[in-house]
C-alpha cells in the first residue's frame, strides 16, 4: 500500500504555490507589457495625430498670412575706419620689421569650399537619404506654393531622418550655425535647385525646434533666422519685435514678403557663438611665425587644426566679446603653450607681457580686412595663423589669450574708435596709460602700435575713451 509521506507535503505545496504564483505572474507581465506597448501606440498616434492636425493648421495658415516686410541694411559695429597701416613707435628699427613682418606656410593652406568636397571641413560623412519629394514650381515662388510645399513635406514620415540629423550634430559637435552649414552641406547633391534645398532646410529646421522663417521676392526664396547674438553684416528683418537676419544677400528692390506666425510657439533662436564649432578634423597645419627679439629674428612653428580653421570662415560677425572668450582649439593650445612658455621662463611679469605684446605686434602682417577678405571679418586665434595677414581686433585676441593663459593674468578688450587693443591687470609704472574697471585698473598693451611697451598709446587714439569689453 502506498502511504503518503506527510513530510514531503509541505515542500510539496510550496512548489506548486511558487508555480502557480508564477504563472500568475507571468501572466500579469504579459498582461502589463501588451497593455504598456497598447499605450505607447495610442500616445504615439494621438502625437501623430495631434502634428498632423498641426501641420495642416499651418499650411492653411500659410495659403493666406503673407505680408510686405521692410528690409534693413546690415548692422555696422564701427562706422570708423580702421588704421590703413600699423603705426610704428617713433626710433623703432622699422628696417628689421620690414624683413620679418612676413607669413611663411609649410603648405599653403586654403580654407575648401564645403559645398564641393566630400569631407565636412575635415570629416569624411556617411551621407544621409533623404526623401525624394515633388516639389512644386519653385523659380516664381508665392504664398500658394510655399503652403503646397510645406503640406508636401509634412505628408512624409521624417522623424527617423531627423533623429539621425541630431545624431550626426551631437558626434561632430556642432553648435546651431554649424548644423546650418551642416544642413546645407547634406542637401546640396540631393537639391541643387536653391529655392527647392532653401525651402526644406526651412521645414527641418523648424521640425528640428529653430524658429525659422523663409520670406520670398519674384524669383528667390529666403532663408531667416533670429539668433542670441547679434549679427553683423547680414541685412534684417522686424517681425513682431524680432529681428530675423538674411542668410542670402538680397540684390534687387523687388517687394519681399514673409509670414508673421511661428510653426511652434517653442521654437528657438540659433545661438551663433563658438562654444561649439566643430569637432577637431585631426588635419593640422603649421605655420612658421617670425618675429623680432634683440637685434634679430626668432622662428616658431605653431599648429592648427584645419578643419576648424576653415569652418570659422562661414561664420557670421558677431561681437567681439564673443571673440575673446572663445577658447582656441587643442593643437593650437598645445601648441602655443610648447613653444613659447620656456621663452617666457625667468621673466618679470613686465617682461612677460612685453614679450608677448612684441611677438604679436611683430610676428604678424598687417592688412585691412577690406584688403584681404573684401569685407570685415574678425578672426580667431586658429584662423590667424591660417590667413596672410590680420588687423587690430585679431591681434588682440590672439595677444589676450596668450596673456590670460601663459601669465594667468586678467585681461579687458578696449574699443576705441576705429582701433581695437587689451590692457592687461598688473602693476603700473610711471607714464603708464592705465584705465579702471569694476574696481581693476588695467595698463595698456596694444599689439598693433609696433615696437610700444605696455602702458604705451598710439597719438592718434590718446585723447580717446574707449569703450571696455570685458570677458
């Protein structure tokens, strides 16, 4: 006879409790996963739905809200014009600058069109596919047109190729005006028609949270941005109370009409600062730097980076304070900071600041933007090493940074009319121009004045007051 063996039961009846909880469980899980994939469908439609409905809204608000909209002239910062050449302290031995005042490449570098390269400044790029779309006749656009072109748009799924276009951002580093060149860069094979690539990069970008606009003439649409910063240069429109800059020169005096709604009341201005440019390239430069110690010269050899460089080139004018806070890039650090602390070793903090101030002043030509560039373009540490020549402003970023990083020293901008220069925190000596700022005084250094000492002025500028930037 079979006894049940009573010892065993409880061992027993915990199994099949632990067996049939876990079924239950599972069942549950089960339950609670359809249930949680349930609502992420219905959220993800009512979101479709809801930008759906959102798109249609402003399609039909595009068929009818077009206005005139005046055009203003490109802001100026100074009207005055800078020195046509670079003084010269009086008795200074002008004939050994004239034989060092020169730049020498190793390779002369050019800053590549990135419109007609495969690599992105640098970056070889695995190329997005877009989708084909079927624009409507473009070369005459109107208010008809740009509407079918948004309903165009927005009747394509684009939410994988716009978390792929955040992807690409986030890996090169890009700020906002980067991923406008970026952009831009993308769609040039795919749209060579510029009304056509001008028109998606609006949709985009606006799909990307940038409150952009486009505004149209009798045959050319245009691109508008707001930014944080503001923009010098670039001719600009006031809707309701914001200024949108033009990206593209507009050249005839045709009507020009816009929109005044937003796509989405979250959308942002671009912030236009050099926080984030772009991801090093790895491609480096260098550039021999003459420049007069004693009686004769002394050469370094300063690296750069390429890619950055000849990015910065695309970018819009802003102020200058903005110019001197940029930090330069890695290989220009290392390299600034290699070949010109040991020089500097055994020095007076005086003796410091002039040698740096005589190494600038010297070490660089002098020219006009207006003579190199055909217009006004403040540069960059990186970009001064790359192009011929430089002028106030830029050597007064370049000799700021060299000061505040290998001396550790407070340093101001000064923006005197017409001219550019820094002054420096430290002692002040007899004679010394010196100026007073948030309970600071600072001495003078002027990096284009050529053979001045710090706490030297130019005649031209000593009964001026200029304005200070701090940074």
């Amino acid at each position: 006879m079979n006894v049940l063996d009573t010892r065993a039961l409880p061992c027993t009846l915990f199994i099949i409790i632990s067996l049939t909880f876990s079924i239950i469980q599972t069942t549950n899980a089960s339950s609670l996963d359809d249930d949680w994939k349930a609502f992420q469908q219905t959220e993800n439609q009512l979101f479709n739905d809801f930008r759906s409905e959102h798109d249609k809204a402003f399609t039909q608000f595009l068929e009818e809200h077009w206005e005139e909209f005046d055009l203003f002239q490109g802001k100026t910062r100074d009207v005055t014009p800078k020195l046509p050449k670079a003084p010269v302290v009086k008795n200074w031995i002008t004939s050994i600058y004239d034989k060092i005042g020169q730049t020498i490449f190793k390779e002369e570098p050019k800053a590549k069109n990135y419109k007609d390269s495969r690599f992105f400044f640098g970056h070889q790029i695995n190329p997005i596919q877009f989708p084909s779309i079927d624009f409507p006749d473009l070369n005459h656009p109107n208010n008809k047109k740009l509407a079918q072109t948004w309903k165009q748009f927005s009747n394509i799924d684009h939410e994988r190729t716009i978390q792929e276009l955040s992807r690409h951002k986030k890996n090169l580093r890009l700020g906002d005006w980067g991923l406008y060149l970026y952009l831009d860069y993308l769609l040039q094979d795919q749209l060579p028609a510029e009304n056509q690539r001008i028109s998606y990069l609006w949709f985009l970008l606006n799909k990307m949270n940038y409150d952009v606009k486009v505004a149209y003439d009798k045959t050319q649409i245009f691109l508008m941005i707001p930014s944080d910063q503001t923009i010098y240069g670039k001719s600009f429109v006031e809707i309701k109370q914001v200024t949108y800059y033009m990206l593209k020169t507009k050249t005839d005096q045709s009507p020009l009409l816009s929109y005044p709604g937003k796509y989405s009341k979250n959308n942002q201005s671009f912030v236009v600062d050099f926080k984030n440019i772009i991801k090093p390239s790895g491609q480096k430069k260098s550039r021999d730097l003459n420049y007069k110690e004693g009686n004769s010269t002394t050469k370094i050899e300063l690296d750069f980076d390429t890619g950055i460089s000849a990015m910065l080139n695309y970018y819009p004018q802003i102020d200058l304070v903005h110019y001197f806070s940029a930090q330069p890039d890695e290989t220009t650090i290392q390299s600034l900071r290699s070949q010109i602390s040991t020089k500097l070793k055994g020095l007076t903090e005086r003796e410091s600041i002039n040698y740096l101030l005589n190494l600038t002043q010297t070490g660089f030509t002098y020219a006009k933007d207006q003579q190199q560039f055909g217009e006004e373009n403040y540069l960059l540490t990186e970009e001064s090493l790359l192009y011929q020549a430089n002028d106030c402003e830029d050597r007064s970023i370049f000799l700021a940074w060299l000061i505040k990083d290998l001396l550790e020293l407070r340093v101001i901008g000064l923006d005197f009319p017409g001219h550019i220069a820094i002054a420096v925190e430290t002692k002040k000596e007899v004679n010394d121009w010196h100026i007073s700022s948030n309970g600071r005084s600072y001495v003078l250094a002027d990096p284009t004045y050529i053979g001045a000492k710090a706490g030297m002025i130019m005649p031209s500028i000593k009964n001026e007051i200029p304005k200070v930037i701090n940074f």
